[in-house]
C-alpha cells in the first residue's frame, strides 16, 4: 500500500482508497449555556450517508421572538475538517450569540471517498431537513426560515454558492428564504491562474490537489463548480440570487479569485459587497476565534444578518 496524496497536518490517501486523516482537538455539544451564552446540540439529517450537523442557539432576554437562521458550510478543501473541530465551535457558538441567531452547521461527507456533488447533495438535503424540523424540533421551535442565510469558509463558501445555484434552477426548499449568502475566503479555481496563484506557486499546487481529489475524475478545473464564471444561468436565474456579502484575507492567495467572484456578481445584476481583513491568512476566524480581527468579522455578519 503505497502513499498517493498527502496534506501534512490533515489527512493521506493511499493507493487502496483508504484515507486517514488526523485528528484534531473536538469539543462535544452541550446544552449548558451559563458559561458562553449559548448551547449546542448534535442532530442526525441523514442516518444512511450520513450528515449530521450541530445547532448553536443564543441566550436571549425575550424567549419569545423569533430567530433568523444561519446555515453554515465548514472548509477543509471539501476532503477534511468537520464543525466539531474546537476553532468551528467556538467561532460558531460566539455568531450565534453575537447576532442572536440560530446557527446550523453541517458535516457533510468528505472526498476522496465522497466526490463532488456530495457535498452540495449534503448541503442541500440539510436546508430541506431544516424545512421539515423547524415545526417539530424543539431546538428550532423559533428559527424564522422567512430569514435564513448561508455561511461557510473556504470550501464552505464555495459549498454556499453552489446550493444557492441549486435552490435557484430547482426552485425548492419554498419554506426555507434565503436572505442572504455570506461567503468566507472561498474556495474557487480554474485552469488559468490568478496573478497572486502563479506567484504562490506552493499554495496553488496544494489547491490543485485538493480539486484533483475532490472533482468526479474526468473534470477540470474550470468546471462550474470549480470556476464560477461558467456557471450556466440565465439573467432571470441571477435576478434571483440573494444579497451577497464576501470576506476576503489581505495576505490568502486566493483574495484575488475571491475579489474576482465578488464583480462577476455585480456584473449579474446580484447585490454584493466585499470586506477584506487586511494582513489576515486564510481562516483565521477559525484558527483564532478570538482574536480582533474575528471580533469584527461577528460584527460585520452580524450587521448583514440584521438588515433584512
């Protein structure tokens, strides 16, 4: 059994399709609030696949009004990662209590072994069982799902446009309005690369792998789902594109893809706004969710949350 791809820290695939992946500090899901000001619980979407996902919902002085929902999508390259890791939790528990929303964060399955579209399948199966539940789940006994917004990084932010396409052309998931996407530092590509790309030649390489492994063999990388700019919609299918706010990182090599995916928006007619984090690297929210700069990014999606 021979090595075939590596992402040091992260996981290695092998020449018989096992993937091992290495682990991370976890935090288990709590309904005590006292300590942080929120409470989390694991819920099962799909038992078969599987999905689950994590709800985080705030302590609020009004136990009675309802609760925008925000869906989030967590990165890893779509072939790692999970919304359990410490970093996921706490930046998540700490968005629910800032915008005083009810966060819902999925796992999705993973490539190799689960190719795209899986984790768009997965995605998508979640805001269809948030649709479902909302009247029977206690948990989400106030989610308001005339005010819902999707959320991710990296991968995840790529996950939020590629669901929000597929909302749009299948015109499903009535029940469940999406307000808004909010994408961080997301992953996109293609086969001609940026300027920043070409000059981080180490960084793109690993980009390469990441799409190599996670695209059904046979695609490249300027399929749409990859490559944003060959989405096949019509301008009556843009008009319907939500508001859109993107996060990009001063120093992330793929700021410049990101800035790009933020004018083809408003080129479409989509209403977009883009906020960079000077000096900041890819998912810093997730590496130091305490940090200032992480403290401003609640902020400012809390800000967008709350002005619909």
């Amino acid at each position: 059994m021979s090595l075939l791809a590596e992402a040091p820290g992260y996981f290695r695939v092998y020449s018989d399709g096992s993937v091992k992946r290495d682990k991370r500090e976890t935090v288990p899901a709590s309904d005590d609030s006292s300590s942080n000001g929120y409470k989390s619980k694991d819920v099962v979407i799909s038992s078969t696949k599987p999905i689950c996902a994590r709800l985080f919902l705030p302590d609020t002085p009004d136990s009675s009004s309802l609760l925008p929902v925000l869906v989030y999508f967590h990165g890893g390259g779509f072939c790692s990662v999970s919304t359990t890791w410490l970093g996921y939790h706490t930046f998540l528990g700490y968005l629910a209590v800032q915008s005083q929303s009810i966060v819902f964060s999925v796992d999705y399955r993973l490539a190799p072994e689960n190719r795209l579209p899986a984790a768009y399948d997965d995605c998508y199966s979640a805001l269809q069982w948030l649709s479902c539940q909302a009247s029977s789940n206690p948990w989400l006994e106030r989610a308001d799902l005339s005010r819902v917004f999707l959320s991710g990084d990296s991968a995840g932010g790529n996950i939020v446009h590629n669901v929000v396409i597929r909302t749009i052309q299948e015109q499903s998931c009535d029940q469940v309005k999406i307000k808004g996407m909010l994408p961080i530092h997301p992953f996109f590509g293609g086969e001609e690369r940026t300027e920043k790309e070409r000059a981080s030649e180490e960084a793109a390489h690993f980009a390469d792998l990441l799409w190599k492994l996670s695209l059904p063999e046979g695609l490249n990388r300027d399929h749409p789902w990859c490559n944003f700019e060959k989405a096949e919609l019509s301008m009556a299918e843009w008009s319907l594109f939500p508001a859109v706010l993107v996060f990009v990182a001063g120093s992330d090599f793929l700021k410049e893809r990101d800035v790009m995916y933020a004018a083809f928006l408003e080129k479409k007619g989509v209403e977009v706004k883009l906020v960079e984090a000077e000096g900041e690297v890819h998912v810093y929210h997730v590496l130091h969710p305490e940090s200032e700069a992480t403290c401003l990014l609640l902020k400012q999606m809390s800000e967008f949350i709350h002005s619909f």
